[in-house]
C-alpha cells in the first residue's frame, strides 16, 4: 500500500486544527500522536517506554482512532475528560432532584463529556405531583430545559457535547416524547431513543391493547393497577393505568415520526439488559448519545476504533488481504490504551469516576469496513460481505478478550467481577471454552470490551474512510462542519478508497466495480450487516438505516420489527428529506465513458 502523509485531505487537515491539535507546539498529526502515547503510557508502573512505543506504533498511521476526547485531551494538562460521554444518574421526580439532574449534566458537558438521561421517572403531564398538590408539566417540557441548557454552554466555547433522552413505552407521555422532534426547532441537541420492551413487540405483533401506566400515581387518575419493571426501581413496582391505547397505534405512531423526522429511534431495553455481562449488579435505562453504549447511571463510554482501511495488504489486486496478524497485535494494544484511559482521566464528577472503574468498560470497535469490502472487490451487503464482517468481528472481540484477561494477570479485574455470575452471562457463555477457562482462572480486567461507534470526525481525520460500519456514503461528497469562528465550512470529500484506487490507476475520476453507495442498500442489508456483527459485540452498535427520501411509508414502517427479529439491540434509522441530510450531500458524479467506471 502506498505511503501517504499523514493528513492529505482539507477537511483532516481542518479536523486537526480545530479540534485535535494542542496549541502551535504541536507541527504535526505525529506529535499529537506522540503527546497521547506518552500520557497514556504514564498510567504503567513498569515498562513505560516500552508500551509507549506500543501506543504510538497502532496511532502513528491511523491504524486505531481512539476517541476524538482522547486525541483532544490526553497529555495537555487541560482540566477535560477524556470520555466521550456518560449515562447521568437517575432523575429523582421532584424539582429539587430535576433541577440537581441538570446542574450535574452542565459540570458534565462543560468539561466536554455528552450525557444521556432516561426521563422515564419524571410523572406525566397533567397528574398531581406527590408533594406540593400541583400539576405535572411531564417529561418532554423538562427536556427542553436540558436543551436551552446544551445550548447555552456550548455558546461559551465549550467543545460541542450531544444528549440523548429516553423514555419507557409505557410512560403516559410516550406519544408526546415521540411527535416531540417533528418540529425541527425542537429538541436540537438531543437524540431520543424510546425503551422498547419485548411485552410491546408481542403487544403488536398480537395487536392487542397497550396500557401507559406510571409508578404511584394518584387513585383519581384511574383505578386500574399493574405491575412494571421500571426504570429508577430495583424491580417490579405497582403502577397506574392512566389509559390504554392499540399497541399497533403506537408502534405506527413511532414508525411515523422516524419517517417524518428521523427520530426517535428504539432501543429494545429487555435484551440490552438480558445481555449485559453485569446482568448480576446493574440495569441499564439508558445509552450514550449515539447509542452504541447501554450504560448504568453515572457509566461512561471510553471509544476507540481499528481503522481496518489501514490493515489491507494489496488493495485492489487478487491478492488483496486483510492483515490479520496486524490486527490481532493492535486489537490487544488498543485494548491496553483504552484502560489505561480510565486512570489517565478527569471525571467530571465523583460519581462517575467510582462507576467507571468499578467496571472499566471499554468500546473497542471498527472502522473503514466498507472501504476495506471495496479493496477487497466485495460488494457490501452481499453474502460475502456478511461472511468477512462476521469472521473479522470474531476476532477481534475473541483477541480482546484475551487481551483483558493478560492484563487481569498482573492488575486487578474490575472491582465488580463475580466470576460465577459472569461467566454465566450469555454473550460471556457464548465464547469459546479457552476464554471462559481463561477468565475463571485469571479474571478479566474490564467487564465490555467491544462497542461500534460511528467514528464519523475520526473517520474524516483518517482521510475519510468509511464511517464505523456504514456503507460508503458516496464516492464524491462535500462536508459541512464548523469553523474556527463558528461559522460552517463545506469542504470536498473523495472516499479513502476511491481515492486508493484512483491514485493507483492515475485517474482523477470512475469508481472501483465493487462499489455500493448508502443509497444503492435495501432495508435488509443495513440490518443484516448489524446482525452478523452483534454476536461479537458485548456493548452494542452504532448503525442508522438510510433510506431514500421517496421511500414510501408502507415500505418503511415494517424496520423496528425486522430490527427486533434479528436479535439487535437498537434501531436507528434516517430518511434525507426537507432540512435534514445537508450536512454531509453527494458531489456531482461524473459519466463513464463507455460505461468504464471500474
């Protein structure tokens, strides 16, 4: 593979200025990678300079893109953290406890970190609040306080932080929290996600009736009483039925917003749950903001991602390779890295910091994949796509697990490690007897290991690889992101491999035969390609479904129950259409002569 300079692109050498460079000090992508080993390899009591060469070695190149706070952060001294983001703690229903909730996500985002918060405790609009006899203004007008709040610190300059807000479906206000972001002015730094049980999906499916019910609601608002598991409650409480509505109403109502406005997306909460290697000491309400982390309250995500664009030998050619043995050795570096992150960082509060090391979860994830499907001259979405996906994804979480188990050997297993509950976890079952040998003797240093983020800033910085898993959005595009002076700027994009392999043919246009465009997918090979990656991923998946802007209702409305049926553990999904979809727009492609585009 030919050699490139490290930032050969306007908008990495843009990213890189604005976002990831420390001060004039720093000449260069290099020495930021040099600043970030060096912290990092502080954390080690032995063997300093050794595994600073080991960082450095899988930075240098792009090989692993750790998280955009991390390459921001690490060894500046500045007083940030080095997380992307944190699930908050359980919103007490009172004002005191919202009002503490929200002072606590301001400390957060103020120090750089993005928050995610289940609104499922707050009591609906209209009823009677416990204590003062007044009226409930319910979940969604408190989230426009946390949205007025978003905004407000990041016009101090802080670096921009996202939210996420969820609510359980059979919260009253569920359909007011769905509609809430068809008005585009609404909600704007907040992504939503609806906790979506496996009582509902069978509710649909049987098209019966679906009850909104809250914990302790007064006897005025209805007589009827059954019992929930409910975010906040350490199990199954009485709550009363405000009202029920068809489930298949619902579902349709949330089927219809997604189509309109994108949002709100489903996380199926009941197999997050069932899932979770800590099944055994926490539930989970809530993810962080693009969802690829269910985390607990005052959890945190620490991301990273292999760049798999940089391990291909022979791209283009019938030789053409993945570098395994490269992977299997920056899988079990990446994996130090990151837990050596959980000790080099700020917390932003003192919660935070007592959560994430007690289970020093990390979220190593992928990178480039559809890049490296189209160096191959795999076709995404295809059988043999699926296959290379699900063979690669296999060994990564297998070499990651070894690799917490290595250093379970000579520093502590997380402090909430059980061996029998873990190793009866179901996704800890499903791997191979070596592993599960390994952690009973040994322990395990980090209770998750695998998370697919979207990458995407990361992405663009390594010259514009494909994002996370997603199919190449197109070969040709233009970027719109922010300046220096807080003004947009729309820069020029060429796919990485396209790019390869024009440069490799002197051509300054066309596109390799294998390629396939977001646009080109039907519905089922987006969550098919989610599918055969989730076996292998003990955290979850960042994917959006992209659907064309004429898609017809009908076809689009059947996504969450095909997303649930294939065992995923969230759905998000994107129609381009009115304002949405202009920040990242296909270039003008140019015509093939002859049909010679490949």
């Amino acid at each position: 593979m030919p050699a490139e300079p490290p930032l050969d692109t306007p908008v990495a050498r843009h990213l890189w200025q604005a976002r990831y460079r420390a001060g004039a000090a720093e000449s260069g992508i290099d020495t930021s990678w040099r600043r970030v080993a060096h912290a990092l390899a502080r954390i080690e009591t032995a063997r300093r300079e050794e595994w600073e060469n080991h960082f450095l070695d899988i930075l240098q190149g792009f090989r692993f893109l750790p998280g955009g706070r991390i390459l921001a952060g690490a060894g500046t001294g500045e007083d940030v953290t080095l997380l992307n983001c944190f699930v908050m703690g359980t919103i007490d229903d009172s004002v005191i406890g919202i009002f503490r909730a929200l002072e606590r996500g301001a400390l957060t985002m103020q120090h750089g970190g993005g928050v995610g918060y289940d609104f499922s405790t707050l009591r609906p609009s209209g009823f009677r609040a416990r204590k003062t006899g007044g009226i409930a203004s319910g979940p969604v007008s408190f989230m426009d306080v946390w949205d007025t709040m978003c905004a407000t610190i990041q016009s101090a300059g802080v670096r921009r932080g996202a939210m996420m807000a969820t609510l359980h479906c059979n919260h009253p206000d569920i359909l007011a929290f769905v509609d809430a972001k068809r008005d585009p002015r609404r909600l704007r730094h907040f992504n939503l996600s609806v906790l979506v049980t496996d009582a509902f999906m069978r509710a649909v499916a049987q098209d019966e009736p679906w009850p909104l019910a809250f914990p302790d609601l007064p006897d005025g608002n209805g007589g009827e009483t059954i019992w929930l598991d409910w975010p906040g409650e350490a199990g199954a409480v009485r709550c009363r039925v405000a009202r029920r509505l068809p489930a298949r109403d619902l579902a349709d109502r949330l089927a219809r917003a997604g189509y309109e406005s994108g949002e709100p997306g489903v996380l199926f909460i009941d197999r997050i749950n069932r899932m979770n290697n800590l099944w055994y000491c926490e539930r989970i309400a809530a993810t962080n903001p693009c969802g690829e982390v269910p985390l607990p309250p005052y959890g945190a995500c620490c991301l990273g991602s292999i760049n798999l664009a940089r391990l291909v030998r022979d791209p283009f050619s019938l030789q053409a390779r993945l570098d395994t043995d490269r992977l299997a050795a920056v899988t079990a570096t990446a994996v130090r890295l990151l837990d050596n992150v959980l000790d080099a960082t700020r917390f932003p509060l003192a919660q935070q910091r007592h959560a994430a090391r007690r289970a020093r979860r990390v979220g190593l994830g992928i990178t480039g994949l559809a890049d490296v499907l189209l160096m191959l001259g795999i076709r995404y979405g295809s059988d043999a796509s699926l296959e290379f996906a699900h063979g690669t994804m296999r060994a990564i979480c297998l070499d990651a697990y070894r690799a917490s188990i290595a250093i379970a050997r000579e520093k502590p297993s997380f402090a909430d490690f059980r061996r029998e509950p873990f190793l009866g976890a179901p996704f800890v079952q499903a791997l191979p007897a070596e592993i599960r040998d390994g952690i009973a003797r040994h322990g395990i240093r980090n209770s998750h290991l695998l998370a697919i983020a979207p990458a995407g800033s990361i992405s663009l910085l390594a010259g514009n690889v494909s994002s996370g898993i997603e199919p190449i959005f197109a070969a040709d595009s233009r970027r719109t992101v922010p300046g220096p002076d807080g003004a947009t700027v729309t820069l020029p994009l060429t796919d990485y491999a396209v790019r390869l392999w024009r440069a490799m043919h002197d051509r300054s246009d066309g596109v390799p035969d294998a390629l396939v465009t977001a646009a080109d997918l039907p519905l089922e090979a987006h969550l098919a390609m989610q599918a055969v990656l989730q076996p292998w991923v003990d955290n979850a998946i960042s994917k959006t479904i992209n659907f064309p802007a004429a898609i017809d209702f009908a076809a689009f409305s059947g996504v969450y129950r095909h997303a649930y049926d294939k065992g995923l553990k969230g759905c998000t999904v994107f129609r381009a259409a009115g304002e949405r979809g202009s920040v990242l727009m296909p270039a003008a492609q140019p015509t093939c002569d002859g049909g010679d585009c490949g």
